[in-house]
C-alpha cells in the first residue's frame, strides 16, 4: 500500500496536534506558587492552608477560587 501526498499530510497534522497539546501548560504550572515564608514553611497538610485563607482569615482566597481542600494539587512548593 503507498501512501498518498493527503495521508502525509494527514499524519503530519494529527503529530503537530499531539506536539501542540503537549506543550500546553498544565494548570499547576499557571497557578500562584506558594511561598517560601516561614509560615508557609511550616504547612504540611491542606487544613493548615484553611486556617489563613478562609473567607475571614487573614489573607482569604478570591471569590472565583474553586471550593477545593486540595492546595497541593494546583500549587507547587517554591524551589531554589
């Protein structure tokens, strides 16, 4: 079987749409790190996030934020 000029161009297309969707960024990498104060520091688990950042805490999160209690998941620990 020979393939044809629209087959190429084809498997070019669906590889270029594979490439393109890799190199997407993942929202952990758009998300505010979180950071190196000694307070944050000290955090090892999501319910101590809550203590600062609920709706009456001394820093709250936006109203858009989703209602979720996984921090870690979408914000990455700050690296030196």
């Amino acid at each position: 079987m020979k393939l044809r000029k629209i087959d190429w161009l084809f498997v070019l297309f669906a590889v270029a749409v594979v490439v393109g969707v890799s190199l997407l960024p993942t929202p952990k990498d758009r998300n505010p790190m979180i950071p190196k104060s000694a307070e944050h520091l000290a955090v090892t688990n999501e319910k101590d996030c809550v203590r600062c950042h609920q709706a009456d805490g001394v820093k709250p999160v936006p109203t858009r934020h989703p209602r979720r209690q996984d921090c870690f998941r979408c914000h990455a620990r700050q690296v030196d």
